[in-house]
C-alpha cells in the first residue's frame, strides 16, 4: 500500500527571534484523491528543523500504518535535498559537511536516515503558495500549530 503524504514546517523561531515557536504539519492522501489523515503539532525549532521534523513524523506514521511506499511533497527545497541527495553523504562522513562542520538539526537527520531505510520513499519539490491543495493544507495545518504554541 503507498501513499502520498504533504509536510510542512512553519517557524518563528531564529537568532534574532529565540522566544519564536514553530508548528509541523502532515497530510496523508491516497490514490483516489482522497485525505487518509492529517497530522499537526507545535514544534519548537527553526523553520529548517520543522520542516525535516514534519518529514521525520510523517515516515513514521506511514511506516505504523502499514505504508510500504511513500512520496513525500515538500515546499522546502532543504527537506527535498536532505531526504534525496545529501543523506547518504552525511553518514559516510559521519554526520559533518563537506567542510567537515557538524551538521543543525543533527539528531533529526540521524532518525530521518534510519527511517528512510525502513520504507521505500522519496521527495519531491512543490512550489509553495501556488495552489496545490495538499500542499496549502498541509502549510494552513502548520501556522495553526505554530500559533497556538505559546
């Protein structure tokens, strides 16, 4: 069974802003266009960290659910190429960058690998703010978390 699920992230937390609160947020539709679940959450971290968080709660949910493929939609390229393309060089140097720099979010990152072995998936860029209902749920469900967390 496989699904398509719709993350995002929505933060107001930063260095200039470190009483900032932040929300997370997943949708969960099937083949026939129909919403399976829907998932959000206050969060407290950077909007980078919401955004790889709502992907991290996502996969586990579809890998509790009986999941045994997912596409992830994402507005965030971060996510996108976290998940895609930068993983799998992370662990082989052992959690740093390319500058040998330890890597935001890290515990995050770390659990998102771990998962993404568990469950054949992949994500997939969709541009924010431009109609795609899912993705503008998803992004709704995810300021409403944020602005109740505080």
């Amino acid at each position: 069974m496989k699904c398509r699920i719709y993350t995002d992230g929505s933060s107001t937390l930063n260095k200039t802003r470190p009483d900032g609160c932040g929300g997370i947020a997943f949708v969960v539709v099937d083949r026939n266009e129909e919403e399976v679940y829907r998932f959000y959450e206050k969060y407290e971290g950077t909007s980078a960290a919401c955004e790889l968080f709502a992907g991290l709660c996502s996969l586990k949910w579809a890998l509790e659910n009986g999941y045994n493929g997912v596409t992830i939609y994402s507005d965030s390229s971060y996510f996108v190429n976290s998940y895609n393309n930068w993983i799998n060089g992370w662990k082989r140097r052992e959690w740093k960058t390319r500058n040998g720099e330890e890597l935001a979010n890290l515990e995050i990152i770390k659990e998102l690998y771990e998962v993404k072995k568990l469950l054949p998936s992949k994500a997939v860029h969709v541009k924010g703010h431009n109609g795609d209902k899912w993705n503008e749920l998803a992004d709704q469900l995810a300021n409403e978390a944020r602005m109740n967390c505080g």
